[in-house]
C-alpha cells in the first residue's frame, strides 16, 4: 500500500521529508523510530509515501529530479540519506506572493512556464498535498489549498497560513470528502513543544508565571523570509497560541523568529525565558538554550501527519482531522496538552476515535 504524496515548495522540510523516507526505508515494525509515533502506522509504513509530484518557483530547482532538488542551493540542512533518482521533476507553479522582500534578491525564478497544478496533481495520482510554503505567502497557500480540493486531494498544511484552524477551509474540505490538517508543523523537539512543556509544568507545580519569552535564530532561507515583521503576523499567532493554550490566565509573551544569522545554515537557536512566583511571593526564572537543526525536527512529525490524512482517506473521514491535527501541529483546529493529544492520536489510528 502506498501513498501518494505532493509536494508544494522544494526547501529544507522538503528535504528533511525526503530523506526521512529513504532513510528509515527498512525500520523494522517494532523499531522504536525517533519521530515517528510508530514504524507502522494504521498499516503504513515511512517507506509507503511515495512521492508523485514536487512544485517549486526557484530556478535552482524546478527541471530537477526531486532527489537533486532538495539538495540544491539554497537549500542547506544536514544530508543524512542518499536518496536514489525518484523519477519525480519538480514543476513550476506560480509564485504569487511566495517569495517576500528578502528572498527575491536571493531566489532566482526559474524562466519555465507554471504548470497547471491541478491537472498536474490529478495526473499523478496524488492523494496527499503537503505544503511547505514559506511564512506570510497568503495568497499562494490559499491558491494551493485550492488546487488540492480541485484534485481531490488531502491537504497538510505545514506552515502559518490558517486552512485547517478555520471554519471556512474546514467546510469546503469537508464538501468535498477530503480530509485536512495543521496548521504549521510543532516540531519534534522544537521551541514550541519545549515551551509548552515548561509553561504547563509551572503551572502543573502551582507556580504563577508572570511572564514569557521564546527567541528564535537561524541561518536558512525560511529566517531569511522571516526578517519581514509583515509576513510574521500569523506566524506570531500560531507560536503564541500554542504557549498561551498551557497556561488558564493571560501571561505577557513575546514569541517569534528574531532573526538571521547566515552561518548558523539550518541549525535553529532557541532561548526560552519563564519567570514566576512560587510559594510566599518568591520569585524564580526559568532560562532554556535549545539548539537544533530546524528541518529534521519536523521530518518525522509530517511522515505522521500524512499517514493519518490516508487512513482519514481510507475511512472516508473529512474535514479537520482534530486530534492529528492537535498532536503534529502549532495551530491546530483545537489546542491539547501534547500528551492528551498524543492519546487521541493514538485513538484516532485504532479506529477508535473518528477524527
Ligand atoms: N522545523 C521546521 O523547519 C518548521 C517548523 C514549522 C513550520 N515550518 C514552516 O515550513 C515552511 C517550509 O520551511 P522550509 O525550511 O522548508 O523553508 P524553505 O525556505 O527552505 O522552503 C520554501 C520553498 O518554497 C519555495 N517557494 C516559494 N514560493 C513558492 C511558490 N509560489 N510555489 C512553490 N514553491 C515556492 C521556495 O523556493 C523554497 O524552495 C516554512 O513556512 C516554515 O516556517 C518549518
């Protein structure tokens, strides 16, 4: 049994995806696999997505079998898996608003002609639309999420445009039978699972946050991007949210990309800052550094999403699926403590919860 998937934006998570596939392409069934919630999920395995189609607008990329592509400039997380000719050419789509102030002087365009991606995507078969878009291309994600209703596609949203949070996307994906979710991935151990786990243990342990901050810093194309405060609005949301959701008053927070620091590539710095009160008004701070690589974070995390959205297919489940969504992602149509979501997750692939 495969999957078919496509891909929307050819960048580092891409890569990360890609990789992760290959590289996990003979995990045994009871292989405990870092990121994954397990080797077989609902019957599927890592090495069943199959992927069917790629679209990108950078001239580095589009023409290019998608196993080059994701290696391509200015692509620059850690190679970890040789990935072997996939027979899959990245397509040019329309660039819209994908590319902001900052990454225009960067990505040269290709010159080829967009495709028609609807088409496209009916043409290959594909089942599932992942999309990787970068922060703030409002215009371009929404234009995607259409395409894949027109190709009767799932739709996994993995960045900070809301389709599977809102009612209005929720709908139309539901009127059509196909299945949605995200949005915009929590990495494995990323900044915000990090925070959230923090903020919900002070408050677990009967301590008063009083307030809170998550900077973030990174050396790849998608910090780059997010050096435009305007493109940030829904990013800062998604981030907040997720944090806020732990804690049942309101606490001042700051939460967001902070800025670029070329050399660092794809690695991500995270400095989380807590500060509160605990018995007899005694102040106490909380100060975490977390240092990873920002693509693979989320590589495991999408393998799951996936997954779930073609057993969602499978059982002809439509709409936002809540707790996948709950579990992979920051904004999610509804927010849980990561281990309830977890549970219902779990629930959700034994069949014993619908969505
Ligand atoms: N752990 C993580 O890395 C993580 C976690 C959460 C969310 N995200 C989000 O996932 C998204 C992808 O992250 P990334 O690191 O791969 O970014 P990236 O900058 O490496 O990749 C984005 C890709 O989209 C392409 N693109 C731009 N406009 C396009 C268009 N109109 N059509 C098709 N392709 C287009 C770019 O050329 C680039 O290849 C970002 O929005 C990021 O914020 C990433």
């Amino acid at each position: 049994m495969t999957i078919k998937v496509a891909i929307v934006g050819v960048g580092n998570c891409s890569s990360a995806l890609v990789q992760g596939t290959n590289y996990y392409r003979n995990a045994s069934e009871d292989e405990d696999v870092p990121g994954l919630l397990h080797v077989n999920m609902g019957g599927y395995h890592p090495r069943d997505l199959e992927f069917v189609a790629a679209f990108d607008v950078d001239a580095t990329k589009v023409g290019r079998d998608l196993s080059e592509a994701i290696f391509a400039y200015p692509n620059n997380t850690r190679k970890f898996s040789e990935v072997p000719r996939l027979g899959v050419e990245v397509q040019k789509g329309p660039v819209m608003d994908g590319l902001g102030k900052y990454l225009k002087g960067y990505v040269k365009e290709s010159e080829a002609e967009p495709v028609d991606v609807a088409e496209e995507l009916k043409a290959s078969g594909a089942e599932v639309v992942v999309n990787y878009l970068p922060v703030g291309s409002e215009q371009a994600v929404r234009w995607y999420a259409e395409q894949a209703i027109k190709a009767r596609c799932a739709f996994v949203n993995c960045m900070p445009v809301f389709i599977a949070s809102d009612p209005a996307w929720q709908k139309r994906f539901a009127e059509k039978g196909l299945p949605v979710s995200g949005d915009d991935v929590m990495s494995q151990i990323g900044a915000t699972v990090l925070h959230k786990a923090l903020a919900k243990l002070m408050v677990d342990r009967g301590v008063k946050i009083t307030e809170s901050y998550q900077l973030n810093i990174g050396g790849d194309t998608d910090f780059l991007n997010m050096l435009e405060e305007a493109r940030l609005i829904s990013k800062r949301i998604s981030k907040t949210s997720a944090v806020q959701a732990m804690v049942p008053y309101d606490v001042p927070l700051r939460i967001g990309p902070s800025d670029y620091v070329p050399f660092l590539d794809n690695k991500k710095i995270c400095y989380v800052y807590l500060k509160g009160e605990y018995f007899g008004g005694t102040p106490v701070q909380i100060d975490v550094k977390l240092d990873v690589w920002d693509s693979p974070n989320s590589g495991g995390v999408v393998i799951d999403a996936v997954r779930a959205s073609k057993i969602a297919l499978d059982r002809g489940v439509s709409g936002p699926l809540i707790s996948p969504s709950a579990f992979c992602f920051k904004h999610p149509p509804e927010q849980m403590p990561y281990e309830v979501a977890k549970r219902r997750f779990e629930e959700f692939v034994e069949g014993r919860r619908e969505r």
